[in-house]
C-alpha cells in the first residue's frame, strides 16, 4: 500500500463515537464504533475479500464490514476528508468470539431477522406480559390515583458503628434541591458523625424459594417510589400499599423456565456489596425477575427464526437496565437524583439500587433494536460468525485478506464473569480455558497470557495471505502487557508498519476511574515481513519532552493530557521494535514531578 495511504488513515487519530443505532443496540464493554472499522477495511481491502476478526465481542468488525457495501452519507463524507481510495462494495467477514454472549450479540446483529416480523412478534410479547404481569408495576400517586411505576429507588439500611442505631441510607445520605449523595452523616441518635464507607449494613438469613437455601443477604427497603398518572409524573415515599403489593408479588408463583444459576465469582467479587449473591436471582427484585422469567417463557414459544433476536431485545436491555446494578447519582445543579443504567465492565450494587419497570424500558429499547435490524437487513455481504477459540481457526492456510481485530488487554476486563448474568439466561457460559486473560481466579499469570495471544498470532499469521496487513486496537497501563504483546506477535513473523491512535469520545468507566487509566488506544498495523532487530531504545524522558512540544502545536487539547502522552509514548516504542519502559502509572507520577502544572 502507498506510504502516502498510510499516512493519511494513520497520521491522525481515528475517531470513535459512541452513538447511533449499532453502536446502541446492545451494551458491551469496550466497543470501537463499526463506521471507525469501517474506513480501515475500506482502505486496506477491496470488494470481494474476506476480513477476519479473531477476538471478535460484540460484532463491531462484521457491522463494519457490511458497512463498506453501503456506506452512510457521513462515512463517505470522512473517506474524501482523509483522502482515502477506499472501495465501497460487499465483502465478507468471518469472526470467532470465545465468549457466548458476544458471539450471540453479533449473530444476531449481522444477520437480523425480517425487522417487520421481528417488532410485530415484539409488540405481541409486550401485550401478552402487560396483561399478566402489569400490575406488577401499579402504584398511587401522591393524591390517590391509580398509576404505574416507572423506577424505585431502594436503600441499605446503616448500623451506626457508635451507638448501633439503624437507619436508611437514603435517609442519611441524600439530600434533594440540589441533589448529593453525602459521605458522610450525624447520626440522629448519638450525633456523632458517621462515615458512609466505615457503617456496617444491616444484614438477615433469608429463605431463597428457589433454591431452598437459606442466605445472609442485605436488608433492603424502599425509598423512594417514582411514577406517572395520565402521563403526569410523580415521586413520593414509601406507603403501605407498596409493601403490600410486594407481598402479593413474593406470593406469586415464579414461571417454570426461571433459570437457577449459580455465580462462579472471580476478580470481580467484593466482600461487601456483593454479599448474599450467589445466584442469578439475587441480582434482581423479586419482582423484575419474574417479569424477565415470564418473558423468557412466551418467547421460548415463537419460531427459530424469530426467538434468538427477541432474547437479544430482552437481554440488550437486561444486565444493564434491569438489575440491582442500576444505581442513582447526583449531578451538578440537579434537584434530583438521575437514574442510570449499570457501571461498564464491574458487578456493582450501590447503597441505593434502583428497580427500573422493565416493561416501559422494553418498549423504549424496541424501537432501538427495530432501527438497528433495519440498517443491516438485506445489505449485500457476509457475516459468518464461530463460537470458539482464535488460538485454534478452521481456515485454511492464507485465505484472509485482512485482519483487524481488538485483543483483551492483560487483565482489564474478565469477560466470562462480567457477562455471567445475560449468559445465564441464554443458558450456556463461556469455557474460560481458553480465555485469554490475567486473571487471579482462573489462575493464569502474565506468562500464561503471553503464551495464548503467542497461538492467536500465530493462527493469525497462518491463515493472512502474503503481503496483506493486520490492524490491532490495544491498550494497558501496563509494561508488562506491552512486551506481552510485542513478543506474541513478533514471534507470529509480524512487525510494527505504522502506529495511530484510536480517539474515544467517551472512556468505559474504568479508563475514567481507575489509577493508572489511558483513555486513547493505540492503533497498530502489522504486516508480515522478515525479522527486523530492535532499535536502540531511547531515554524516555527525552521522547516525552518531544512529544509534549509537538502537543504544544497540536490545537487539540486532548494531545497534553497525560494519558495521551503515555499512548503516544507506547506509539512510539512499539513502532520502533522496543518494550514499552514503563507503566503509566509510573509514568503519571513523575510527569507531574518534572513538569508541575
């Protein structure tokens, strides 16, 4: 391919929004929008050839594939920006994901159902449900009209550790015009102040009809209930009348296809707000698990062709919307709390879940599904989509054209277990042997990683055609992951032909949150060539000075910031053959000692 080629896809970086109806469709962890692939397999590819994704998730590279054969308006708009010699027109796309949930996401995806067969059994789900289980969601308004749920916040009840008085976290914690979540509180009692982090929570040995245990679980009570009336809505406190619907819902016998699924808790585990979770139940009220068992059951009655992408509706709204998981949190100049769906890539249960109606949420998200399935339906191409391990493809020797595809990087996301409660209900988990991961649960070390992104390159080098290219999207705060990675694909035969960077509108929750963070992706391409030496590695100060003045020219801001400086810095040695020196977090560190803002 022209240098010049090169240059104009990989000189600057690459945007990836996190919007429309694909990217929407259904939630999962480190996605890279399709119309990004998209001008990467447009340019290294031309109709007719066959792009290979060996660690696939959600599907992103197959979208992006059938997105070459007919491309947006917007997607032809940034080719010409580039000034890219793409070729638009139908190609195939073979993925492996080891995953179960991200090879059920992408099948269904990239080979939708008839989207007009597809929302008519829909809309017939949501009458069927509504009319058995809508009263599940009744409530009275403030003034004593009947109503409907739309959300309930609950709370743990606090111990306080001076005088053990016991008392709602909403009670002590939230505060209303403007809206805060407190970190600490007087308790009434004793008034003495409390930190939210050192109270105990009230806790109770609880008979689980379901699987005949009895469990020690946390007291949880309603808060606060919000709701609408003719299109009206309203907010109150807890009444009566809500605890005795609850005790006419826990009265009501749970469908027989209910799945009882014990957790195999990993790294994500906490010792304190996962307590009492065991199963698949415990992350749900009682209430949105019998809705979410009675939808499992009227689907489990429609056709093949129509019952894997109605699951794929349930489900995209499911783990994020429908659980314990979802949380409140204060914003600034809010009067109230705002709602929000479930953290990215952790199993969190705040103090103050929140039990969304599932029933609005779905009718919502069906319009979503509904404009996802119209965009892909009949588009010229292929998707062929294999449930299995990328260390061992059934392809024969150089029959891809083009690879790109998004590693795991080290340890960040234990998939199999953040996946746990939407493959639970599909009822098959992921095999994790051949899980490529760092993982402390599953008892695979830096070098067992090393070992099995080693076999994925190498199948990757085996089955790429003679001077084709491999473009991979990584990331770590970690050295020790680079030079993971370096190795595994040195060995393959593959070398660094160029690097770029993969520009997020948006970081997952643990790029914002964690220490040692990178919020930027660094883009590799890779071709196939003879060994080249590593070149005599540079003092890493010496090549940070130079790229804090070539950000000092750039008028984006986002070039000055830390966690860029570090993915330019990881650009920089990887595409001059030598180990990344450094972590970030270290390198974070002495970055503000040398130059103090």
């Amino acid at each position: 391919m022209d240098k010049d080629i090169l240059q104009n896809l990989y000189k600057k970086p690459i945007s990836s929004t996190r919007g429309g109806p694909l990217y929407m469709a259904f939630s999962y962890p480190t996605k890279i929008s399709p119309e990004a692939i998209a001008l990467f397999i447009a340019t290294h590819t031309e109709p007719g050839d066959t792009v290979f994704d060996g660690f696939s998730g959600s599907g992103t590279t197959g979208l992006a594939t059938l997105m070459c054969a007919f491309p947006t308006k917007e997607l032809k708009e940034e080719a010409r920006r580039l000034q890219l010699p793409v070729k638009w027109g139908a190609r195939k796309a073979i993925l492996y994901e080891i995953g179960t949930l991200g090879a059920f996401v992408s099948n269904n995806l990239c080979n939708p159902p008839d989207s007009k067969l597809f929302k008519k059994a829909a809309n017939e789900i949501l009458k069927k449900i509504n009319e058995s289980h809508g009263w599940m969601y009744s409530a009275k308004d403030p003034d004593g009209n009947i109503g409907q749920i739309r959300h309930i916040v609950w709370s743990d009840v606090i111990i306080c550790p001076n005088c053990s008085k016991k008392s709602l976290f909403w009670d002590d914690a939230v505060e209303v015009k403007p809206a805060k979540i407190l970190a600490k509180f007087k308790c009434n009692a004793c008034n003495k102040e409390v930190a939210l982090s050192n109270a105990k929570r009230l806790t109770k040995l609880f008979h689980d009809s379901l699987t005949g245990q009895k469990k020690r679980q946390k007291v949880r009570k309603v808060a606060w209930v919000y709701g609408t009336t003719k299109g009206l809505n309203w907010s109150r406190p807890a009444t009566k009348d809500d605890a005795e619907l609850f005790k006419k819902i826990e009265a009501t016998k749970m469908p027989a296809s209910a799945p009882i699924a014990e957790i195999k808790w990993g790294d994500l585990h906490r010792k304190g707000y996962h307590e009492g979770i065991k199963h698949l139940h415990d992350f749900y009220t009682i209430r949105n698990f019998a809705v979410m068992s009675a939808l499992w059951e009227i689907i489990s009655k429609y056709p093949d062709n129509l019952k894997d992408a109605l699951k794929f509706w349930i489900l995209s709204y499911n783990a994020s919307h429908s659980t314990l998981m979802t949380r409140v949190v204060a914003k600034t100049d809010q009067a109230d709390l705002v709602v929000t769906g479930a953290q990215s890539g952790v199993l969190y249960v705040s103090g103050l879940p929140v039990e969304k109606n599932i029933l609005t949420g779905l009718r919502r998200k069906l319009n979503v599904i509904d404009r996802a399935f119209n965009a892909v339906h009949r588009i010229p191409g292929a998707v062929e989509v294999v449930q299995g391990s990328c260390t061992n493809i059934n392809l024969e020797n150089e029959s891809v054209d083009y690879i790109f595809t998004d590693p795991p990087f080290g340890g960040y996301i234990p998939y199999s277990e953040i996946n746990f409660i939407n493959e639970a209900w599909l009822g098959r988990l992921t095999e994790t042997a051949d899980e490529v991961i760092i993982n402390k649960a599953q008892k695979k070390k830096l070098v067992d990683y090393q070992d099995m992104m080693s076999k994925a390159f190498s199948e990757f080098s085996r089955i790429l055609k003679k001077n084709k290219n491999a473009t991979i999207i990584f990331n770590s705060a970690e050295s020790g992951v680079w030079s993971a990675l370096k190795n595994a694909y040195q060995s393959a035969g593959f070398q660094v032909k160029v690097t770029s960077i993969l520009n997020k509108t948006q970081g997952s929750f643990k790029q914002v949150t964690a220490s040692g963070g990178v919020s930027s992706d660094p883009i590799i391409l890779l071709s196939k060539t003879e060994n080249i030496k590593d070149e005599a590695p540079k003092c890493v100060w010496k090549v940070t000075e130079s790229l804090i003045k070539s950000a000092n020219r750039d008028i984006n801001s986002i070039e000055k910031t830390p966690q860029r400086l570090y993915s330019r810095l990881v650009n920089h040695y990887i595409s001059h053959h030598n180990v990344v020196p450094i972590d970030a977090i270290t390198f974070y560190k002495q970055l503000s000692e040398r130059y103090p803002v």
